[in-house]
C-alpha cells in the first residue's frame, strides 16, 4: 500500500507567531530558518515529499525536523551540540563568498561545489556541506510575479479558463516569436540569491528595439 501523508503538525501556543518571525528574519542563521518553514508546512498539512521539495532537504530531514518539533517544541529546531573537534572552517564565510558573483575569467556566472572549494582550499564536500546549513542554493533559479494591473486575476482567470475548457470545435494555440538578438531587460530587478532564496527573476521583460 502506498505512504499515507502524515497527518498535519500540532502546534504549541503561540509557537505560530514565533515560526513566522523565524522565516522572515535577516538576523537568524538560514537553517533556523528553514526549519520553522518545515515546521509551518507541516502543520498546514502539506506531504512531507512536498515539504523537501519546497525547502531544498531530503524527505528524512523533513521528517526527523518535524519528530524533534514534537519532542520539543522550539528548543528541537536549534543545534544539537557536536562532540569531537571543532569545526575548522568558517561556514558563515563559505556563504558570503557564495553570494559573491565569481571572476569574470571563470565564465561562469555561479559557483558549483567544486570551484568555489578551488578557490577557498577546502574540500567540495565541505562547500556542500555549509550550502545545506544556511539553504544557500547557487544552481536554482526562480521566476517571480508582480504586477499593479487591478485586472490581473480576471486575466489570467480567462487565460487559464480558455486552456482549461477550450471552445467546442476549436484549437487553443499559444504563439511566441524568436527574433534575432536584441537588448533586453527584465521589468523588475533580479532578486539575488539568499541564505534560504534561490536566485529570482520575472518573468517577463521589456523589449529595447524591434
């Protein structure tokens, strides 16, 4: 028999307010974070498949997140302490050179594992390693939408609608051209990526010539 979804989280009182703050935080490190949205998914009651897809963990993370919140409560999502020795490697620091834009003479336009741990002498595996920690995710790119137009929803709602229930007899097309190169510039700024964000851009543009 297939997985059932588990059933949605309880929370504690109060708790609700505090996760939310959590999320929208500048200050608090990006795991914490991204924990309190894993926590405020659950309890909404979405699958934990679903959960690990939207936050960038695997399915036993969400799941062993989701356990300790229940054991207990908020002090579950901090650090566990760590024995042995002491982490050598600043992970802060592997992150904010994450978010800096590589040379121009790499070619490339984000870091992967393996150049940024050239560059920093450090093992690649230590690069993945801080990128989980702080939800830092250089190779996704996301399209966002913001739009001022007052008619927006019963656009798209005809829009949708038409490929949703097309006309008896007809052929809905979507027709896009591809000319030759021009200049271009997206409608809002790119939002660079963040502990927690990946990189977002919208998702249509402004044309600067035919």
């Amino acid at each position: 028999m297939p997985n059932r979804p588990a059933a949605a989280l309880v929370l504690r009182e109060g708790d609700r307010e505090r996760l939310v703050s959590l999320t929208r935080s500048t200050s608090v490190r990006a795991g914490l974070a991204v924990r309190a949205r894993v926590v405020l998914l659950a309890a909404e009651g979405v699958a934990n498949t679903a959960i690990a897809e939207q936050v960038g963990l695997s399915r036993p993370k969400v799941i062993g997140w989701r356990q300790r919140y229940e054991r207990s409560g908020m002090a579950g999502l901090d650090d566990a302490d760590r024995s042995g020795r002491p982490r050598r490697i600043d992970h802060k620091m592997i992150v904010a050179e994450t978010l800096k834009p590589p040379p121009k003479r790499l070619g490339v336009t984000h870091w992967s594992s393996r150049l940024l741990a050239e560059r920093l002498k450090v093992g690649n595996a230590t690069v993945a390693r801080a990128w989980r920690d702080y939800g830092v995710q250089p190779w996704r790119s996301e399209t966002f939408k913001f739009s001022t137009d007052p008619e927006l929803v019963a656009k798209v709602t005809d829009v949708v609608g038409l490929y949703l229930a097309p006309p008896d007899n007809a052929i809905v097309l979507c027709v896009d051209e591809k000319s030759q190169i021009q200049a271009l510039d997206r409608t809002q700024k790119m939002l660079p990526m963040q502990p927690g964000f990946p990189e977002r851009r919208t998702h249509d543009y402004v044309r600067h010539g035919t």
